[in-house]
C-alpha cells in the first residue's frame, strides 16, 4: 500500500541494561524517505527508499555511502535485505514491481524479476539463511503475491499455495517489516486494511494458516503495521495512519505464539509503523508521532523521543546495533546515557 514518509536514522548500542538514551544527530544531505533497512551486523547496515536511494554504512551507522540506482531514479525501494557488505537485495513499491541484487556494496544492480501487472506490490522481503528467501505483496486477483529464493535472490518464483485473502484486505509496506522467516521452516506475514490478520507457514510457504487478532481493522488504512516475534512472545503494532493519535485496538503482544492476546497496560502513544525486539524484554516502536520503549516484553510502554517522522526499526541480525529510520535524511545516534 502506497504510504509515503521520509527518514532519520538512529543507532541504538548497549541498549540490553539501558535505562535511558540520548539523540545525536548527523546530517546526510539526502532527498529520500527511507523505508527499508537491513542491519547485518555492529559494523555493516544498509537503507533504501525513494528517488532509488540506496546507503551503506560499514561503521555501525557512524557514516555512510549514498548511491541512486541507475535507471531507477524514480523508483521506491521500500523492501531491502543484505547479507554482507557487498551483497543486497532490494524491491520497488509499485508497478512494475521489480527485485534488483548487488554483488559489489551497491555500485551496480542487476534486475532479477519483474512483475508488470498493474497491481504488482512489494511490501517486505526476509531469509531463512543466505540462501533461502520469501518476498511478499498486495494481493493479484485475489492471491498474495509471494515468491521464494532458494539462490540467495538471484532467481523467484511463485508459490503457488500462497494465501487467497479478502476483498479489501492487503498490507503495508510502511517499514518492510510486515514479514519474518524464524527458524529454519517457519515464517509469518502480516495483513491489514478491511481485514487485518497474521499468516503463518510451517513448510516455507507450501501450506498457510491464519489467525485473526483483535487489532484495529475495517477501513483500508487500519489493520497490522508491524510485528516482532520472539520465542513464544509476539508484539503486533499499526492502527489507522489517518488517525495517528489514536491508542485503541493498536497495540497488542500475546505471550503464547498467538493462541491469546493482550492490550498493554499502558501502551505506546498512537499510530506505529515498526516494532523490534531489541533483546528478550526491551522492545522498540516507532511511527511519525514519536517513539516508544518497552522494558517488559511489550505490556508497558513509555516515550523514547517526542521527534516525529520516524518509520522504521531494524536490530542487527548478528550484534547489539539497532537503527531507526525517520525524516529528511537524517542520521541519528541514540547512546546510553
């Protein structure tokens, strides 16, 4: 779904004890709103979004490398994931929706596939490993788009099981964290707008199942956002992006893998876009009014930072570092205090 914002970047560290943190901010001169982010590792993270932006950082999110992809100065590359410093793949919002990898840190791209049907939509892309892949979108007739890798992105096809979903019922790709591959066979993908849900496959996306949380949902901006798993615990975020104020029904973890859920007991200040488990009781949640902390897995939540315009969060799939993505091409740091 066409949700457009725009960036700042903030690196999180030591945040297991943290208490409190503090902002420092760095300027990048960049006219993008970034939308995808993959952080690999405390050293090595990469953005992606409007105007074919693309950026590097081999520092931990210190400085970075801002590069537009040839030929697609005007594409929206909101679904991103790296696996090194040198390789990364990237996916436009839109049609025709293309998928794009680099093998030399971003200094070219090569396409890999392409969807030109009108209703072609990218909203997030994970790996299992370096090798096996899922990529999701809005659905085509009815079906969901999603394909799989099992080369490291470099060729997709369709999965022909993928879930038929209801009439009004798609995704966001606000933060490309709309899916997540867990373990070595399971992935879950959320859904929202008329109907919101949370779709789980057991088998690499061969057989789906569903499960329909009491989130906000009815209206085509309203539904899931966001999610963040870990173990058996599970936070979900969203709400309405035309009524980012509203904190009913748009916030809810589940500490069973999703057989119950519950409201927070004080939950975060509105409208969210992204949440990350940033270790196994600190959680992160951010949207453009704000960002929020939790401490406890989820169920209570407090201000981080009263600046607006952030959209998405990523924690480094191998290390301690977390970015968090905002407005106007900003970089941040936020530190211990």
């Amino acid at each position: 779904m066409r949700i457009l914002f725009s960036i700042t970047i903030v690196l999180l560290v030591h945040f297991a004890c943290a208490q409190s943190f503090e902002l420092k901010n760095i300027t990048t001169n960049v006219n993008s709103s970034f939308r995808g982010m993959s952080v690999v590792d405390n050293l090595v993270a990469w953005v992606s979004g409007s105007h074919g932006w693309i950026g590097l950082s081999t520092d931990g999110g210190k400085t970075w490398t801002f590069t537009q992809v040839k030929g697609f100065e005007n594409a929206d590359f909101r679904s991103l994931y790296a696996f090194d410093d040198q390789r990364a793949i990237i996916a436009n919002a839109g049609a025709p929706a293309n998928i794009l990898v680099t093998s030399d840190g971003g200094k070219s791209w090569e396409v890999v596939y392409t969807n030109t049907h009108e209703a072609a939509f990218f909203d997030g892309i994970d790996f299992w490993n370096d090798q096996d892949g899922l990529i999701y979108g809005d659905p085509i007739q009815g079906q969901m788009l999603l394909l799989k890798t099992n080369d490291g992105g470099n060729h997709w096809e369709s999965l022909p099981n993928a879930p038929f979903l209801k009439s009004g019922e798609a995704s966001f790709a606000a933060s490309g964290t709309g899916i997540r591959c867990i373990g070595k066979n399971k992935a879950m993908i959320v859904t929202g707008g008329v109907a919101s849900r949370l779709w789980t496959t057991e088998d690499r996306g061969n057989t789906w199942t569903s499960i329909t949380p009491p989130i906000l949902q009815g209206e085509p901006t309203t539904g899931i956002y966001s999610f963040s798993i870990l173990d058996s615990s599970i936070v979900l975020v969203g709400g309405d992006y035309t009524r980012p104020n509203l904190t009913t029904q748009h916030h809810l973890y589940s500490t069973d893998s999703g057989a119950s859920w519950k409201t927070p007991n004080q939950p975060s200040r509105g409208y969210r876009e992204c949440v990350e488990f940033l270790d196994r009781i600190t959680v992160i949640a951010t949207g453009p009014t704000g960002t929020d902390i939790s401490t406890d897995g989820g169920k209570t939540w407090s201000s981080l930072s009263d600046e607006t315009g952030y959209h998405v969060l990523r924690k480094a799939r191998n290390g301690a570092v977390a970015l968090i993505a905002g407005s106007k091409g900003t970089i941040s740091i936020i530190l211990e205090k």
